[in-house]
C-alpha cells in the first residue's frame, strides 16, 4: 500500500498500463505540452512522446470518433474529455457509435475505448462547466460507466477499464483530485458492475457515488459518533451496470434508505436506485427512499447560489432524520431532530 | 507555407490546386473528366455527369477490354440487385429505411476497383453496392435487407448497417457524417503501427455541412493520416440541393481549407472514377488524406418509399436518357468491346446471381430471440440487465 492522491493514482496507472500494453494510447485537448488541465498527464509526453499522448484541436467529436475507429482496429485510446460538459460535442460519437458498433454489427467489431472525464460543481464555473451528466451515458446500453470515489478504485476501476473490450465512460471529479488514500501497489483490476459496501450498519442505507460517496462515509461516521446511528454506506463505483443486489440486500437490511447524487433530481441516478428499491425491496421499506440531489437550477456563478444549490452535509444530515424519524427510530438526541429543510447558507 | 511532411511526401505539393486536381483525374491527359475550369464562367455546381461526358472527347484506351467488361458486369449487378432490393421492400420483405445506388454505379465500382483487398473501407446507409463491390457475397447482403441471420450483420444492421470484418467493410453508418471520425480513427491506428493499407470514407453531399466532416478532415490532414475522404455528390440531400446547403458548392475545393489534395471527378465514368481513386489512393498511402469529390446522379428518390416529387418531369427524362448503366454500355458496344449477345449473356448472370440471393435471404431464418442480449457487450460484466420488456427487476422473470 502506498498513500497517494487520486490524481497520481490516475497518472501512475496511465503510465503503468501504456507502459504494460503498446496499444495503450492517450488523446485529448492539452493534455500533452499542457500537461492536461487537471495535470493527470503530467511528464507523459516527455516519457511516451507525441505518437502515445497525442494533443488534439479543439474538436471533441473529431477526435472522440476518431478513438473509435481506432478501437475498432484494436488500439486501446484513453481519451480526455476536460470536463463532462465537454462531452455533450461528442455525444453522437459516443451514444449513436461507440455504444452502438458492437451490437450494431452483429459482435464483429470490439470498442475497448476509456474517456476520462471530470464532473462537479462548487468552484464557481457556473451554468455550463459545472453539470454532472453522467446519467446520459448510463443511460444508453452499450456504455458502462463507472464512477471512483477513492484513489484505490481510481486505479482499481482505470485498470478494469482499460483492459475492457466495450467503451468505459469513466467518471472523474474536480473535488476528488487532491483527496488522498492508501492505494494498493499490485495491479488488481476492479471488476465493472459491483458496487462496494464500504461501511456496513443497520439502521439506514446511505447510498452515493463519485464525491457523494465520500459525503456519505464521512457524514455516516460524524452519526455514528455524535448519534451512535449505525448507517451502512454503499459506494455505487458502477453506474452502467448498476450493482442493484447489493443495493436491495442493504435496504433489506436496514429498512430505510437515502440516495445522495449530485446531478439533477428529476429523472437522475438516484430515481433509478429508488425504483430498484421499490422492485427488490418493497415489503422491507419503513420509510419512503429519499433522494439528496441537486437544485433543479442552471446552475449559478455567485458563491451563496451555488453553495445553496450543491447538496451539502447538513442536507444530508437533515435528510437521514427525518428518514428514520419516519421509520420511528429514536436517536440518542432526539431533541436535535431538525423540522426545516432550508439550506440556505448552511456550511458544510 | 506546407509542411514538411507534405513537401517530403508529396509530389504536388506547390501545384495549384485545379493543377493538382487535374493530375489526379487525368494523369495521362487523356481521360475525360469534369473538373470544371475555374473562371467567371465556372458554374454554381459541377454539372451533371451526362452533360459533361458527352463534352469530352472519347478517351484513349487505357485499362483492357477485360477491366472496361467487368466495370459494366459490377454496374449491372449493382443496378439488378438494387432493382430486386427494391421489389422485396414493396413486398414488405425488407423493413425500416431502403437507401439504393441506383445511379451510382459507376462511382460505386470505379471507387471499389482502386481499393487494395486490406484497405478498410468506411461508408453511409446508401451502401449496398458498396459491400457487393468489396466482395461480399450477394447472399449475405440480401439476407441482411430480410434481417435474417446469415445476413452480413447477422440480423442486427439491416440495409443502412453493412459490416463485414474480412472484407474491411467497417461499416455502412446512419447518421449523417458519423462515420468520418471513425474512418479517421482507422487511419489514426494504421498510421500507428506503421501498416500500409489505407481508408476510404465515402459519404453524401449533405454530409459537407455537418461539424463532423470540418473536423474529421482537420485531423486527418494534421496528423498526416491515410484516409481518402469521398463525396458522393448526387446533388441532392434527400431533396435539398447541394447550393442550398453549401455556400461553397464545388466541394471539392474544402480540402484547400486543410491544404489536402482535392479532385473532382465525372461519377458515370467507371474508369474516370478508378483512375482518380487510385491517385487518391496512391497519395494517402504516401502519408497524405486526400478529398475526392464524385458527380453523380440518384436515378430514384431518396430511399425507397420517396417519390421524388420535387423533380420536374424534364429532369426525369433527362436521368432516364442518360442513365449511366445503359449509356455505359452503349459506349461498350459502340467501342466494340461488349455486343448484344454478350449483354444477353451478363444479365442472365446477374439475374441468377440475383435471384439467388434472394431465395438465399428468404430460406435464412430470423435471428432467434434466445439471442437478444448477446451483444451488448464484448466484455461480460455482472449486472448486466438481461430482461424483456415488463419483466419486474426483481422475483420471477418468465
């Protein structure tokens, strides 16, 4: 184990598995002489040269088509989208083609493309640069789409996806970059589809992905302490396919459960898990599932708006009680159960 | 000022662009061909292919009368198994959307001829012609219209959806332009590992409007790629004009924009067709992309169920008399290289070769429904949804 950032074990992976597998290439916007917007490329050019990291014009269906058809031959191109809402230029390419090439042709033709790409909002970017719509991808079968929330899985699920025949939309996050955990030296790859309990418990299922699982184990661990609430968290890691047993064993567990995402609420990720629950675990809900989502807002650039709009801890927070003051589970401080659902200038 | 890779790998380099398109469609100075001489008199669009061959001078003979033979066999079996295509959509044997080459075989045989057994090819949902021109057997491309399971895609293509990995047939595409990133990206990994095929990437007239095509042939020219961009130029969208959809109509002249090699060329001349594909060819083998723009004429509408009403009854006379099939093979026989008898003898063939496909795509059962999940994924993954339409997520699924 070695302790490291999600960004380096990002980067140390790229380098590993080009260093693995020659057909192992990386495309997009800057992320070569620039070293990459968010620096995961870093020192790459320098090491593989231009034929390996390979910068692109300003052209995302160009060059995300064009990972296609060289997956279609047999190259493996990791490509770098530089934030999700970027991917919306390419969407023909990854939803009308990368999705559909294998099925399409009868299984003649593999896509074993990766894009990376970072979702997130909360540093003032504003209405177009700050959307998670991760759910358009997990949307479409065809795509699998798979989610990290630590530096283990960044190169536990970078692994899975870059030896993976089917095109990988994998989910990064602005917030995550910095964040630091222990990260296996082997190289064990993660297998696509299988979410992960990552702190069991039996009172409430809490259940998140990409920063929100990280959300949901730190506020699972301030209850535990403050409340002694004994919370099971599942880290989603896979959107596309969705893990939708261990999800309904939990809730059939513990009862209750809370979905946390930080995409729109209407139609998002966690509509989707609430439907899963209603289908494998109907007799077992005390309460119904509730969903912490984002404001249905274009999001804004001013500091208060946008800290409003994001789901925050105490939103979580508030959201769990009034989940298990439904199922009539009595904490030990009661007297803190909070009545309003206003988050205004709440802080984190 | 051209780079060095382009001074180093091309010898046309510093030509002017008409010059070069000239070279490229008339190496030998001998070939008709329709490139429009720029100039104030220089029309809005290249003409229609009949009018422009019956402006030039017969050419020289260039390829064997075997060569001049089979170009009229591969017409007529493109022109009789699209006649038969369409006959199977009116008897419902085919569903979805039916795109023909009536009209463009010429363009469809002269650009197949140039193309080596290992090139890949890249194309649009109009590509019928183009998979029995790479080889594929007639049989499997009829099965695949039937949606039957011997069908060249198994099933899962139909008519827009042609695939065959041996045949380096990658695709027929139904979205408009969606294929240039693609066939880019082929050439991208050829250029990688440093292999000597090449892509050809044919697509509509339309197709020159959509982003797609701007940024596919940008990177294709930056990176030095071996892929021949094709326009088919049939002067129509499904009924929208090309000079109501370019405000450049002489296509062609967009490969300047990415200083790429550009021709123009007469699409109801087989050999004119192969002739400027092989240039096209030859220089993209070099390391360059190359932009060849086809005229031709569609004979019928847009796919099958389109009347075609918004052409006057002139211009359907006009492609009925200058129908590039019959005209061709006029030419043969006034050249004395084919005569009656021999064009007897070619359509009883093609006719087997027809009816055969025909029999063979309706003996060829449906794909089983056993199978409907078999190709979501290369990868098995867990998880994946396996379930029918009304089948709950969780309890009994039968």
């Amino acid at each position: 184990m070695t302790i490291m950032t999600y960004r380096q074990a990002l980067h140390d992976t790229l380098r590993n598995e080009m260093l693995r597998d020659d057909s192992v290439f990386l495309m997009g916007e800057e992320i070569g002489v620039f070293e990459g917007s968010y620096k995961i490329t870093a020192g790459l050019l320098s090491e593989f040269g231009p034929k390996r990291v390979r910068d692109t014009p300003i052209a995302e269906e160009g060059f995300t088509g064009a990972a296609v058809g060289a997956a279609m031959l047999g190259l493996r191109p990791v490509v770098e989208i530089m934030t999700i809402n970027f991917s919306l230029l390419a969407l023909d390419q990854i939803v009308n083609h990368a999705a559909k090439i294998y099925g399409m042709f009868g299984g003649q033709a593999k896509v074993p493309l990766v894009i990376r790409t970072p979702g997130g909002g909360g540093q003032q970017l504003g209405a177009t640069h700050s959307q998670n719509i991760e759910l358009y991808y997990a949307f479409v079968p065809g795509m699998k789409v798979v989610a990290p929330s630590t530096p283990a899985d960044a190169k536990a699920l970078l692994l899975a996806a870059i030896r993976d025949d089917d095109p990988v939309l994998f989910l990064e996050n602005l917030a995550l970059y910095n964040t630091k955990g222990d990260v296996p030296d082997a190289d064990i790859p993660a297998e696509i589809g299988r979410a992960a309990v990552t702190r069991p418990g039996r009172d409430l299922t809490l259940i998140g992905y990409s920063r929100m699982a990280h959300v949901a184990a730190e506020v699972a661990a301030q209850l535990a302490t403050t409340e002694g609430i004994d919370i099971e968290v599942i880290d989603l890691r896979s959107l596309r396919p969705l893990d939708r047993e261990t999800i309904v064993e939990s809730v059939r567990k513990t009862h209750a459960a809370v979905v946390l995402e930080d995409d729109w609420l209407t139609y998002g990720i966690g509509a989707e898990i609430a439907a899963s629950i209603s289908d494998g675990a109907f007799d077992y809900l005390d309460a119904p599932v509730r969903r912490v989502a984002m404001a249905e807002v274009p999001m804004p650039y001013a500091k208060p708006l946008e800290t409003a709009a994001l789901p925050s801890r105490y939103d979580v927070i508030t959201a769990i009680r009034q989940t298990l003051a439904a199922v009539g589970y009595r904490t030990s401080s009661q007297a803190s159960t909070v009545s309003g659902a206003s988050t205004v200038g709440a802080s984190q | 000022m051209a780079s060095q890779a382009r001074q180093r790998r091309n010898p046309a380099a510093g030509k002017s662009e008409a010059a070069a398109a000239q070279d490229a469609v008339a190496p030998s100075g001998t070939v008709p061909a329709a490139v429009p001489e720029p100039g104030a008199d220089e029309p809005a669009v290249p003409e229609s292919p009949a009018s422009t061959v019956s402006a030039t001078t017969a050419p020289a003979p260039r390829v064997s009368e075997d060569q001049l033979r089979q170009y009229y066999k591969d017409m007529l079996l493109v022109r009789r198994f699209e006649e038969r295509a369409a006959r199977a959509y009116t008897e419902a044997l085919i569903g979805g959307y039916c795109h023909l080459n009536l009209g463009e075989e010429a363009a469809v045989v002269g650009l197949m001829a140039a193309l080596r057994p290992t090139d890949y090819l890249f194309t649009n949902y109009r590509e019928h012609g183009y998979a029995l021109q790479r080889g594929i057997d007639p049989k499997k491309v009829m099965a695949e219209l039937y949606g039957r399971v011997d069908g060249v895609s198994k099933g899962w293509g139909g008519s827009m959806h042609m695939f065959d990995v041996t045949h380096r047939l990658l695709g027929g595409y139904g979205i408009v332009g969606g294929q240039l990133p693609l066939a880019t990206g082929a050439a991208l990994a050829i250029d990688y590992r440093g292999e000597d095929d090449i892509v050809m990437c044919t697509m509509g007239d339309g197709t020159a409007a959509i982003g797609a095509f701007h940024e596919s042939l940008n990177i294709a020219a930056l990176w030095h790629l071996p892929v021949v961009f094709v326009v088919i130029n049939n002067h129509l969208g499904m009924g929208t004009t090309v000079e109501h959809s370019a405000a450049e109509p002489h296509l062609y002249k967009r490969g300047a924009a990415y200083r790429m090699d550009a021709a123009v060329v007469d699409g109801f001349d087989p050999e004119a067709v192969h002739v400027a594909a092989t240039t096209a060819a030859e220089v993209a083998r070099s390391g360059r992309p190359y932009l060849l723009e086809v005229v031709t004429e569609r004979l019928k509408g847009h796919s099958v169920v389109d009347p075609a009403k918004y052409r006057t009854a002139q211009e359907n006379e006009r492609l009925k008399a200058n129908d590039p099939v019959a005209t061709y093979g006029a030419r043969l026989m006034a050249d004395g290289v084919l005569d009656e008898l021999d064009i007897e003898a070619l359509e009883k063939e093609i006719a087997e070769v027809v009816a055969d496909a025909a029999a063979f795509a309706a003996s060829s059962p449906s794909p089983s429904v056993e199978t409907l999940f078999d190709y979501t994924y290369a990868s098995p993954v867990p998880n994946d949804s396996r379930r029918l339409p009304g089948q709950p997520l969780f309890g009994e699924s039968s």
